[in-house]
C-alpha cells in the first residue's frame, strides 16, 4: 500500500464519528436482533483477519460481536475493515455498528451478517460483558438470557472524552492531548535569541502616587 493510498484510509478513519466515552453505559438491548432497523452498540468478543486470495483484495475481518444477551460473528468488509487497525479496534472495546447488511441463503437457512461502516465507542473496557448466548441459541430459547447483563462495567466508563466527529475533523483524544504540555500559568517564559535563552525584562515599577495637597 503507498502513502498516499494509505493516508485516504486514515483520513477517512478520523471522519468517522467517535461517540463521548463517558455517556455509553451499557450495549443496545437486542442491539443483534434489531440490527438491520437501526444503529446497535456491540461489544467486539473476537476478531480475526481473514486470509486474502490475491494482494489485490480488500482486506476482511470476521468478528464475533455481542449486546450482553447474545453473539453472533460478522465480516467486516470495505470501509469498515480498513478501519479495525486505524481506530484500535481489538478483543472487548466497544463499538457501535452504523451500518450493516445480511445476506440470506434460503436452501440452509444461513445468514451473513457484513458490517460496512461503524463508530469506536470505547476501547478501554478489557472484560467481556454479559454471558452472552450464541445467536442461534438465544432465538431458540425465545429470545431469553435472564443471567446476563448489558451493563458495562463502572471502572471502564471514565476516561478523556472524544469529540463527536459529526462536524469534521476534530479530534480530541487522549493521545492527542497528552502530547502537548502546558505551561504553568505563574511560570516565566524564556526567550530564544542567538542559541542564547534569555528571560524577559521584568515590568517597570509603577509611578510613585502624588504627594497629597496641602490644606
């Protein structure tokens, strides 16, 4: 991949909208079973990048995701897998799927669920939540798990918050700011002149006050 190729990845990456760490509490309430009629925030069990034919190919991820109740793996393919690497997507952080698409094979009643497009919501969380069942299992049990949760954990809810991406780019990560330092407000700065550092002229001291006048 040349440079070039590689920096319209990355800049359409930061495009992507990046929801605020602290808000997202908790997986979308059969986010999995809903998904095709809206957005889900899903938490990522496993990922693994799949082997390409040719080096021509687009790269593709299988994905297991979870909403705490239940799991299912997906394909991430297009956009959506360019950006697993360039948003530090891996096992446990949280995601929100923006846009997918199931493909159906009717003769073994099969479907393929392909992510195209989502939002890194919160890549701290190192735990998986919820017990959740494999797909398959939890439609069969009418759509039951009263032992699991949704709930992210409490310990994984603080953190630096990111910007809301809908405007342009404007990212404000943790990353980003740990990389400038900022100058105590009673420090004195230093003045650079010939290689030399110097330190500014202190201020003139002010005017003493007139004498009263006499009475």
């Amino acid at each position: 991949i040349n440079a070039e190729y590689m920096g319209k990845i990355i800049s359409y990456c930061l495009l992507i909208r990046m929801n605020s760490l602290n808000p997202i509490s908790e997986l979308t309430m059969n986010g999995l079973r809903n998904l095709m009629d809206k957005t889900a925030i899903v938490q990522v069990l496993d990922l693994l990048k799949l082997p390409k034919r040719d080096e021509s190919a687009d790269d593709k991820y299988r994905v297991k995701v979870s909403d705490g109740f239940a799991a299912v793996t997906t394909i991430f393919v297009k956009n959506a897998a360019k950006c697993i690497e360039s948003l530090g997507v891996r096992r446990f952080s949280v995601i929100k799927i923006e846009n997918a698409m199931i493909n159906s094979f009717d003769e073994k009643s099969l479907k393929v669920i392909f992510i195209l497009d989502f939002s890194l919501v919160n890549p701290s969380v190192t735990l998986q939540i919820g017990t959740p069942k494999e797909y398959s299992d939890y439609e069969r049990s009418g759509f039951l798990n009263p032992g699991s949760t949704n709930k992210i954990p409490p310990q994984f809810l603080g953190g630096v918050s990111q910007s809301d991406m809908r405007g342009g780019l404007n990212v404000a990560t943790t990353s980003v700011k740990q990389s400038f330092q900022q100058t105590p407000p009673n420090a004195v700065p230093k003045l650079a002149t010939n290689g030399r550092s110097m330190q500014p002229l202190a201020p003139a001291p002010a005017p003493a006050p007139a004498p009263a006048p006499q009475p």
